[in-house]
C-alpha cells in the first residue's frame, strides 16, 4: 500500500507515495496520491512550488523528475516529495522508522 511522507495526525494535507521507498525514483513508476478533508477530486498540484495544474482528480503518474507537492482546501498545502533519476540510489521504505527496526534496503541501478 501507499505510505504517508508526513507524521500522522498532521494539519496538513499527506502526499503518499507509490512504490512506498525513498528517495522516489522516476524509473520506479511513481505515482503520487494527495489525501486530506475537504472535496475529494479538488486538488492543486504543485512541482518546485509553482502551481501546474487542477485536477479533478487525487492520484497521478510521475513523468518527470522534481520537487512535488499538493493542495487541498481543507487541509492545505502538503509536505514536499522528491522524484529524483540518478542511475544509482539506495532506498528505504518510506514510512515511520524507530531505532531498533528491523529495515530493509533496496539499491537499485
């Protein structure tokens, strides 16, 4: 399933990430889904915090690399997600991680 980049319980709008790792490599196939109250289907996109785009809907495929964000009425502007394209990227999963955990790694190329 998809994995919140921002601490639960926040105000703020949640960009969730698919495949659930980070960094988010464009070459995964990313795709970014935006939840918070508030209309569903109403969201504002933003990549390097330019407006791009209103869609009428909340998930959509990553097709180039840079800095992402969304925007709900009811809950705001959310944290920022990366989508890089370096060649050569060691990857965690993109959730909450505790000392102690047990983590699996992934590095790809």
């Amino acid at each position: 399933g998809c994995c919140p980049l921002s601490p639960a319980g926040a105000q703020s709008s949640q960009l969730l990430v698919e495949p659930p790792w980070t960094p988010a490599v464009l070459w995964d196939r990313v795709t970014l889904t935006c939840r918070g109250s508030g209309t569903a289907g109403d969201t504002a996109w933003y990549k390097e915090r330019r407006r791009r785009w209103q869609e009428r809907r909340d998930t959509f495929f990553v097709t180039e690399k840079g800095t992402y964000t969304c925007h709900r009425a009811g809950s705001g502007r959310s944290p920022a997600v990366s989508v890089i394209d370096d060649w050569l990227v060691l990857q965690v999963p993109a959730r909450a991680l505790l000392e102690g955990d047990t983590v699996t790694l992934r590095c790809r190329r």
